[in-house]
C-alpha cells in the first residue's frame, strides 16, 4: 500500500500554509508528505535527500527564489515532477515555469480544489495548468498563427522611400528622428508610415518591427 | 587691441610729459583717481589722446576704442559659465587691453564678508595661495570694495596701504584696484600691476601713473561688466548646484516610495494571501468530512469569499508593484502591463522587444522605466481615444529605448505642458523627470489628430552583455 503512496515533498515559506497543506494531503489515502522545505535552498537539498515523486514549490521565497530552485531541481534529477503553487494568475509566469521543466501550475485561490487533481495528473506523467492559464495559452498560439498565416501571403509593394521608412521605423526611431535623418517632414513621414500600414496590412508600430524583422529588412 | 608703433611712441612721449609734471599725491587722500584729480593739469596719458589732431577727433577715437575693448570683454566673459573660466578669461583679456603686465581678481564670500583671492595673472605667487583674503577696509582691494571706488598707487612701496609684503608675492610698482560692481553691489575687486622697472628711474611709476581719466572710467565699466559675469556665474552654479540637490533628493523619494510599495506589496501576498489561502485549505478539509448538507453549502460561502479577498489581495500587491518586474524582469512585467490594460478597457497593445535577452538591467532602469511606460499607457487610455497602441521595447548600442504609440486624437505638447491640469501635465513632466533622473530622456510627439508617440531613452550601465 505504502509503496503506491504518492511521496510528496512541500516548499513553501509559509508555516500556516504549509501545515494545512500537509494535514490536507496527509488525509489522501494515496499521498503521503516525506519533507518539507522553507526555502529554495532547503527545498533543493531535501529534493536531493529524499528523492520525493511530486514537489510542490512556492515560487516566491525569500533567499534562492522558487524559480531557481526549479531549475536545478530539475536539472539534478528530471523524474521529480514539480508542481508550482503561486498567487501568481500570469502568463509570464506560467511560460517561464513550464519552459523550466514544471508540470503543474497551481494559483494558491485555486489550491483546495485543484491541487489534489493536479498532484495526480503529474504523477501519472501529465500536466496540469490552470483552466485559465490553458485558455491563455491557447489563444496566445493562435495569435501566432494567424500573424504568420497573414505575413506569408504578403507582396512587398513597397517604394524604395517607404522601404527605407520602414526600415528606420524598425530600427526603432520616431517620426521625427526619420524625418530629420532623410530631410523630410513630419507630416510626409508619417504619409509613408500610413501608406505602408495600408499595404501590408498592419496596424502598428510594433507590426511594422515584427514585419520588418521577418522579412528581413534589417539586414540590408 | 592691438597698439600701433605710433600710439606707443605717443604714449611714450606723453608717459614722460606726466612723469615730469609730477603729479604730487597727497599721503592722505585715500583713493586717487585722476578723474577727481581737478584742474592739476593735464593727467599724464599713454592713450591715444595724445597724438589725436583734435579734440573732437580724439574723443572720438577714445570712445570707439573703448566701446571695442568693451565688446571684446563682453565676447571673452560670455564663453563661459563657470565662475574660474570666466574670471582667468576677463583678467587675460583686461590686461592686453590696457596693456599692463599683471593683475588679480577676488571675489567677496558673501558668507565671511572677507574678499578672497580667486584668479591672478602675470604676478608671482606662492604655490598656494589658497585662502588668501582681505576684510573689508583691509590693504588695497578692502580699502576699493569698502568704498565702491577705484583707486590707483603709483609707487607701491611708499605706500602704506599696500599691505602684502609677505614672501613670494611679488611685489608690482604700480597698482589700480578697481571695483567689480553687480546690482549695485561691491561683488570682488580686481587689481591691475605694473610690474615693469620704470625706465625713469623716477620715485613714481611713469608706466602707470598714466592710468588716466579714460581709462579708469573704461576700467570701471569693466568692472561692471566682469561683476554681471561674476553675478550672474554664481548664480548660475547656485543654480546647478540646487539642481543637483533636487534630483538627488526626488532620487531618495522615489527609490523610498518604490521600496515601500515593495514592501507592502510583499506584505500583503505573504501575510493576507497566505493565510487566505490556508483558510481556504481548512475549509477544504471540513468538506470531506461528513457534515449536513447546509453546513456544506454554508462552507462554500465561506469559500468562495475567501477566494474573493484572496483575488483583491493579490490585485492590490501588483497595482502597488507588480512582482514579476523583480521575478521576470521588465520585458515581461512589461508584457503584463499591456495585457492589463487590455482587460481594462478593451484596447488592445501591440508589444514587441528585441535586444533584451542578454542584458541585465539594474533594477532602478527597469523600475523607472516601467513606470513610465506605465503613465504612457494610462495616458492612453484615459485621453488617446486610440485603437491601437503599440509598445517597442528595444535594446541596442547600451542603450534602452522604449516607444508608445498610439493612432488616437493626439494632442498639442507645447500647449498641454503649458495649461493641462495639473494632474496630466504632472504626468507628462514626472515621466521626463524619472527618465532625466537615469541620465536619459522622455519625449512626447504629438499634435491634434496625429496620434502620440512616447519616447524613453536610458543608457543601460555596463555589467551586461550589451546587444549586437
């Protein structure tokens, strides 16, 4: 029975929190809490010594930070999954987390209801976000999608004064910066800047850079 | 201004006229000056007057000449701000204008009342002479910033006003001390030395002795004009120095406000937060036990409202300082600012960065410059009425450079930083002021239905790699 146990190992710098997760998970017929960690450097050390099959790691602790100690964690030994528990409701966030080699992204509002589940999806080698978190990463891969579904069929019908705009647009000066490196006005540079949008269909400046660096207008 | 042969050799000529007429000083007169020198006779003169045809000719090569050697002081002092600069310059340019060997200026310290000596030239000195200084009615320049008046000796070892014989200062023939005059006001005394031998051999010095009329009153004018210079560089490195003062307490302000925020902020996540969160955990396990139906569904109440404080808690730390910004950096605390403002109202921000990767910014660069970045997208949502705005993040050649841009009504800079209210204008001129502050700058381009362009420009301090 005790060999099916889930062994979990709890970093977390809050001792409320981390005793009531423990009396939570205890109560779990198949958890069982080997250790526990109050901070980074604790919870790297103990990773080490107790091998645990599930970590759960706070990310925001005092000292070596939770995302440090994800990282080497994860480098010493691949097969612990990790479990993040933050307060945390970011994309930034959870993209940095699940590029470091976590398996679950947990937020603390959601923790009664979620972590139980979430432990046992990584166990069995899954992944667990966030529903929320889920969304915004589905719709954060199809932004990408059409961005380069829309620049692939794009002509350049640029004039060689826009494609010159475009490229000092590019390399990040203002209207007027352009309009005194080439001797036009302020007005006529952003004619350019308004015919080019138009033609390849972008919005903003930010487009216009991304364009500019995809097509390789930088390296000329 | 350059002396002719023939003005020399008039001058000469006129030097020894005078010499010989010898003007008889009376031991008590305190100040001479050859102005008041009533009817005693022609003032001996090395000046042009001399070999003038007329008189009306004379005057008028005498005020054209002196209207010259005015401007050329004018140009010499106006080169510079800083006091030294400009007191080494006035001095070299008097001296060549009325060709005397060497001179000193001093300037009074408004704060000792004592007048201390700032520039010299052409004279011997002691290696230091740092705090050398006269009170007021104390040898030469007291006795001239005490009356406001210029005074000329001509044999300066008989003299007893002449107090400084002490070792390694040279000591000239000839002196004129005159006032350097501002608002009214004694600011310093600048002394002129003849320090030639008299080739006369005669008890006064015939080289100065022709200081005359013209030219003390020339000299006085000069007086005014260097004193203006001394005036006005004074205030000008008031000025710089209060300047400095300011931006060095605004720094302590902010870098205090900002670690206060992250303070609370902190305070907040790890106390409330946490213990919300464990409260929520309890809760969890009373549910599993087996309880009535309405003690459940009163738990999740309580739940649910503890999942509420939790929330307004966690929003509350990050209006006060986002967390990633000291977790992630600024390119992503960046990201969820436009994402943020996005949710808000709707508008969406196009964001793009490059160059960021391998750079460590120092933590008050990325601080200020997400704050501004922060005021610049407030402002757009609050006045732009745009329906896009972008954010370029970039990197490049040790420099950080942030642009916000929008397509909405823009605005007239000049005419907002004149009369917006103040909230707004404060807005507009804390963003230049947190960017001046890092040594960089923020610049507004905007006008009336052109939308609006923020930029943010800050050297990033070397420790990094630096992009390209």
């Amino acid at each position: 029975m005790s060999e099916n146990r889930i062994r979990l190992l709890l970093a977390d710098d809050h001792a409320v929190l981390r005793s009531g997760l423990r009396l939570l998970l205890s109560e779990q017929p198949d958890m069982e809490v080997v250790g526990e960690a109050a901070d980074g450097e604790e919870a790297i050390n103990k990773a080490r010594e107790l091998k645990p099959d599930v970590l759960l790691l706070d990310i925001t602790m005092p000292g070596v930070g939770g995302l440090e100690a994800l990282e080497r964690i994860k480098k010493e030994d691949p097969d612990i999954k990790v479990v993040v528990l933050t307060m945390h409701d970011d994309e930034s966030y959870m993209e940095r987390i699940m590029t470091s080699g976590g398996s679950g992204y947990v937020l603390k509002k959601a923790a009664d209801t979620e972590l139980l589940q979430a432990i046992r999806a990584v166990q069995q080698g899954g992944v667990y976000l966030h529903p929320a978190m889920t969304r915004a990463l589905v719709s954060q891969l199809q932004r990408k999608a059409v961005a380069q579904e829309k620049q692939s069929h794009l002509e350049s019908k640029l004039s060689e004064r826009e494609r010159e705009v475009l490229k000092l647009i590019a390399q990040g000066y203002t209207n007027k910066e352009i309009a005194d490196m080439i001797f036009l006005s302020v007005k006529t540079v952003e004619t350019h800047k308004a015919h080019i949008m138009d033609k390849l269909e972008l919005r903003s400046r930010a487009e216009l850079v991304r364009y500019a660096l995809d097509n390789g207008l930088l390296k000329a | 201004m350059q002396k002719t042969q023939a003005v020399r050799e008039a001058e000469e000529r006129a030097a020894a006229r005078g010499a010989s007429g010898g003007l008889d000083e009376p031991a008590t007169a305190p100040y001479w000056c050859p102005m008041m020198d009533g009817p005693a006779g022609t003032p001996p003169c090395r000046r042009a007057r001399a070999d003038a045809t007329s008189a009306g000719d004379g005057e008028l090569v005498q005020r054209n000449k002196e209207l010259s050697a005015l401007v050329a002081l004018a140009e010499t002092i106006s080169r510079s701000q800083e006091l030294r600069t400009v007191l080494e310059d006035a001095l070299e340019k008097v001296l060549e204008i009325v060709a005397m060997e060497g001179g000193e200026i001093l300037i009074l310290d408004p704060d000792s009342g004592r007048l201390v000596l700032r520039a010299t030239r052409g004279i011997e000195t002691p290696q230091t002479r740092e705090g050398v200084s006269f009170a007021p009615g104390e040898g030469v320049p007291g006795l001239v910033a005490e009356a406001a008046r210029p005074m000329v000796i001509r044999n300066v070892l008989k003299d007893p006003r002449f107090v400084r014989a002490r070792a390694g200062w040279q000591t000239p023939h000839a002196l004129v001390g005159i006032p350097l005059m501002a608002r009214g006001e004694v600011v310093g005394v600048m002394d002129l030395f003849c320090l030639r031998e008299c080739p006369h051999r005669t008890e006064e010095c015939v080289q100065c002795a022709c200081v005359d009329a013209e030219d003390v009153s020339l000299l006085l004018a000069m007086g005014q004009q260097i004193g203006m210079a001394i005036d006005s560089a004074r205030l000008w490195e008031e000025l710089r120095r209060k300047e400095k003062n300011r931006a060095h307490l605004l720094q302590q302000v902010i870098v205090a406000q900002e670690e206060e925020r992250k303070r609370i902020a902190r305070e907040l996540h790890d106390g409330a937060g946490q213990l919300l969160a464990s409260l929520m955990i309890s809760v969890k396990r009373l549910q599993s036990m087996d309880l009535p139906e309405e003690a459940c569904a009163r738990m999740r109440e309580i739940r649910a409202t503890a999942a509420r404080i939790l929330e307004e808690v966690h929003d509350l730390a990050l209006g006060l300082r986002p967390s990633m910004l000291d977790d992630l950096g600024l390119a992503v605390a960046l990201a969820c600012a436009c994402d943020d403002l996005g949710r808000r109202t709707g508008i969406a921000v196009d964001y793009h960065r490059d160059g960021l990767e391998s750079i460590h910014l120092p933590g008050a660069v990325e601080i200020a410059v997400y704050r501004i970045v922060q005021e610049a997208l407030t402002n757009v949502a609050k006045h732009a009425s745009a329906s896009n705005v972008s954010l370029l993040l970039r990197a490049r050649g040790g420099r950080l450079r942030a642009i916000v841009e929008d397509d909405g009504v823009g605005f007239d800079v000049a005419a907002t930083l004149e009369d917006a209210p103040e909230e707004r204008k404060l807005g507009l001129v804390g963003m230049q002021e947190r960017a001046s502050l890092l040594g960089g700058s923020c610049t507004v381009e905007s006008r009336p239905g052109a939308g609006c362009t923020v930029v943010v420009e800050v050297p990033i301090p070397r420790q990094g790699e630096a992009y390209e």
